[in-house]
DNA sequence: AAGTGGTCTAGACCACGAA
DNA sequence: TCGTGGTCTAGACCACTTG
C-alpha cells in the first residue's frame, strides 16, 4: 500500500475515500483474492489518519461483502463470489460486470408518457405527471438474457430521453449526468412462464420459465421513489444471490 | 428511557447489550413506529457509556432495519413493513408468520443417510459422514406451498431424526434442543418448471412455474456449515421480497 | 512476545433542523 | 441558538493468532 492519496480537505469523508480507494484496487485486480490487506494500524500510519477512521473504512467493506477480517490474523480480500448479488443496490449493466460477463442493450421502448393509476401511486406522483419509459432488452456476452421495463419520475430528471441507452447504463448515467444518487431499493422476485412477447426478444419457447424482478428504486432522502422497474429474465440462465444474516 | 441496566463486567459487548435492549421495545412494541428515540448523547448519560458506544448501537439498529435517522432531528422508531422480509435469516415457519398466514408440514423423509460428493462438498464433511434427510411438504393456511429438502450435518445434531417435524420448526428445534445458533446463510434464487413430484404433491400441473432457493447455513462461527437445503415453491403463491442498500 | 482485530473512552468540530 | 446526527482524534485494554 502506497501513500496518503486522501484530501483531508475534502468534503468526502475519509473514512469514504479510503473506502474506495481500496474497493478500486480489489475490483480492478491489483489485490488478489485472499491477499492480505494493511492492517488497521498500518492504515492509520500511511493515510495519517487515526484507527477509528482506518477501521470504518474496513468494516464498511467487510460488510458490503469485500473483505473479511479474521480476529488475530488480519483483514484479507474476499473472493469474488461472495461479493455477488448480496444486498446491493446494482442495475443490470454492474450485475453483468459482477459476474464476469460483458453486458449490452438493444432498446424497445424510449418515452415520456402519462401513468395509470397503479405507476403513479408505485412513484408517489399525480396522474398529471411526466414519467420516461425505457423498455430494454438486455444482452449477457452478446446473448439475450432480460427484458427490463423502467419508469422514471421525469420531473427529476428531465432530458434523459434524449440519451441513447442501447450503450449506457441508466444509473450511470442518473449519477453523472443528473447528479442523482440511488439510496436504497425494494425489490420483489417470483417465477412465472414466458409469454409471446418474452419467448420472441429473449429467444425462448412460450411456457419456458421465467423469473421476474419488480423494484421500486429511492433517492438519497430515502424517501422519494424515482424508478419503477419490471425486469424478466430467462429462468434458464439466471440465477440470483442472497445473503442472509441471522 | 429509564436506567442503566446494563452489565459493565459482562462479556457481551456494551453496544451489544444497548442494542438488544431497543430493538426488544420495538418489537415489543412499547415503543411506536415513528416514536423518537433517546438521542446519541442521552443514551450517553443514561448508561453511563461514551457516545461512540451509543452511536454504534444507533447504527447497527439502522442498518438492521428498525431504525431511521435524521441528521438535525433526531432517532426513530422504523415502520414495521420496513423490517419485513429483507434479508433476515428464518425458516419457513417464521417467514409464514411474518407473512400472517399458519403454517404447516407434513413429513416425506427423515432418516440418515451417507452424502454423495455433491453434498458432502456443500456441507464440507467426507462422504463418510452421516447427514440427516428431511424432507417436508410445507402448508400455508392448509394450502401446499412448497416442498422443502433439507440435509443437516447429523455429528452437529445427533438423535434429531426422532423429532417429529410436522409440527415443529426445524430451525427453532436446533436452536431449543441443541443450543444451535444460525448466524448466516448464503442462498441462490432461480425460476423452474414443476416435475411430476413436484406436481403431484403440490396440487400443480407439471409446467407450472416454481421458484427454486438453495441455501447453504453456518452456524454461530460463520464459517462451518450445517444446513444444505433446497426448497421449490408454488410460483403462483409465493414471492420472495428483498431490500437494496445502495 | 508481537501483531491483529474488537471494544471503549472522552473529548473535538461540523452540517443540519427547529425554534 | 441549541440539540441532533456525522466525522474524527489519540489514546486504552482485551482476546486471539502466530512465531
């Protein structure tokens, strides 16, 4: 571990920088599964930092599946497996990344339309109001693996149909581009059977089985729901990862 | 909040003990939805504990899901659908009772049985080992809901296979009648199509869609695993609900 | 014995919300 | 202005692992 690229003068806390700092290294493979990291103590010593803040960072990453931490031994880099599909909150194009596969996008659907009864209460908005439909198919290694139907408050992020989203990612580009952190997510998923629409755009028989992801999507206040997505994946090649705490 | 009844000398962590102690009036509920909490440094004063300690209780209650809270106001109580089936580690029989609906079973298999590679893999044992088998039929509100495999290390829980599980929870009865704590599970989610088995004990047409979990449970050291189970439910009946952190 | 993570203290300054 | 949660410091003792 290099020296102090941290700004103590940063609004960013440090705890934060340090934090990312090292997701960075284990996501683009400099750290290798199972490597052992700096101790809390040598983190204190090389950021100029004290224990405390060494520690959050550590805990944080233990938590969010990237590290785990053995009392006596140190703090080692989690293999890769046990950082898919946990509780994170990830759309499809980081979930593809995850698991090792190149993602891609062909898009159905691009508008700003008024929502039924049902969308408008899912977003906690008026009738009246704008929401931008995306409807994607989505591509695992150039094969067809989703079908992703989202729904947008477009009053917070207005423009973003003008984007071509065959090539992008739409959190991605909520972030960069609108300035729009997600912060939490609630999520549905059950089986069900293709329909004629889904055997035709994932290349799959009527009837095979299917498996279906509904989630209403927060902001940062945590309150205010900004995206409502229906995906369907081929229940053939998808399977999704949980980890439960006790 | 009233006094000090924390035990200083005890080996249960202070934040530990403070945590536990709120989290048993919420869900007791003699503390509202909504309600305020005693603030960091109130807590601070009524345990006689320093404000780190409080925060950390504070914390975990929040990213456990029992607490929300704002910066300026203040700690609140958690609205109860928000503890709700996010990734809380429960059998069967618990997650039917946060679902309000009675559950039931009705017994398949129980014995004991030599693991084939597969599973003694799964459980991390040789195939010399004994396994104890159960499977059930498991009922909500007297319908079959789903069938439910399940194969426990039997050295970690000897003389089990004479308990009768169709009116028992099994994770309850480790718990109870071999002091067994579960602290994690790692589990897998994917769509399917009913078999003829599946069919004819869950009152389904074979090609009706099911949802498939495997889980794989470790025991309070978080690292030796005791249960590999595998459970398929009615995809029509059951939907599995889930909570993102972004 | 030395190093590690786990817990804990007693302070500090900050940004934010409400009065 | 005052109380809140958010961050941070510079120490401390403990239990555990490894040499």
């Amino acid at each position: 571990m290099n020296r102090a690229n941290v700004d103590k003068r940063s609004p960013v806390p440090l705890y934060y920088q340090i934090k990312e700092t090292i997701k960075e290294k284990i996501e683009g493979g400099s750290l290798e599964p199972h490597e052992r990291l700096p101790s809390e103590r040598e983190l204190e010593e090389d950021y100029g930092i004290s224990r405390m803040t060494a520690r959050r960072a550590l805990t944080e990453l233990e938590s969010e599946g990237y590290v785990y931490r053995e009392q006596g031994k140190g703090s080692f880099v989690a293999e890769p497996k046990l950082r898919q599909g946990l509780l994170q909150l990830t759309g499809f194009t980081e979930d593809m990344k995850n698991r090792q596969m190149k993602p891609g996008a062909r898009v159905l659907e691009n508008r700003v339309i008024e929502p039924d009864e049902e969308l408008a209460n899912n977003l906690s908005i008026d009738s009246g109001s704008n929401v931008f439909l995306l409807q994607r198919v989505r591509f695992a290694e150039e094969e067809p693996l989703a079908i992703e139907t989202t729904h947008l408050r477009y009053d917070l992020c207005e423009g973003i149909k003008d984007y071509d989203f065959s090539g992008r990612s739409l959190y991605t580009t909520l972030r960069e581009e609108f300035n729009i952190t997600l912060s939490r997510a609630e999520q549905s998923v059950e089986a069900s059977l293709a329909d004629e629409f889904e055997a035709k755009n994932l290349q799959v028989d009527q009837g095979d089985p299917m498996l279906i992801t509904e989630r209403t999507t927060y902001i940062g206040d945590e309150k205010t729901p900004i995206e409502y997505a229906r995906s369907t994946y081929r229940g053939d090649r998808y399977k999704l990862f949980v980890k439960l705490k006790g």
